[in-house]
C-alpha cells in the first residue's frame, strides 16, 4: 500500500513550475523516493507548469513511477496527458475512489504561428 500526502502538505498553491519543484523536494526530503500516492483532490487550481515541475524534479531522478496522483478533476488528468505526450513519460493517476491507471498521453495541436511582416517591426 502506497503511503498517501495531500498536496497542500507540501505547498499552499499549485500555480508555478518552482512551486511544483518546492513540493518535490519537500516530498523527497520528508518520504524518500518509495512508492507514494500525492493527493491532488479538492484543490481549486492546478497548473499545467506546476504539475510538470513536480514530475520534471522525479523524472530527472529515475522516479516518476513512483508518484500516483488522486485526482477528482477531468482538468487535471487532461494536464496530466499532455504532459505525458510532451515529455514522452508514464503517469500514474487515479480518481477518486477508483483503479489507479497509466494517463494516456496526449498532444496538443497548436495553431500556425502567425507572421508579422518585417516593415511593421520596430526594435
């Protein structure tokens, strides 16, 4: 059985790459690297930046695997798989209450960038 820590334990806002980074190194200092299932249910906000900074900071170390989120919001598993997709990696989640699954990884198909003709730049 994976030991469980919510969020908010490890920092008060999910907003920012660095704050994701903060929680992983307060995770890692306070439970290692075992097998750890990270709550994410119940918090209003969490950003694409700040998911991918927790996970970079595991990734580099060869652990991501074991991280499992538990989550309540479609909007964070869709985080989750464009991560996943981006960063070529397994991600562990589950909903609440649920089988813990692999996030199937998923790319965003951004729009042609729009070119700006050279005579309207002005340095």
């Amino acid at each position: 059985m994976r030991e469980q820590v919510h969020i908010t334990q490890l920092v008060p806002y999910c907003v920012t790459r660095a704050r994701g980074e903060e929680a992983a190194k307060r995770l890692r200092r306070h439970h290692g690297t075992k097998p750890i299932e990270v709550d994410l249910s119940g918090v209003e906000m969490v950003s694409l930046s700040f998911l991918d900074g927790f996970l970079s900071y595991f990734r580099h170390l060869g652990k991501e695997r074991n991280i499992v989120f538990n989550i309540d919001s479609p909007d964070v598993e869709e985080k989750l798989a464009r991560i996943a997709g981006i960063r070529c990696s397994a991600i562990y989640c589950h909903f609440v209450n649920q089988k813990v699954q692999r996030v199937e990884p998923r790319l965003v198909n951004l729009p042609k960038a729009i070119l700006i003709p050279a005579e309207t730049y002005k340095p």
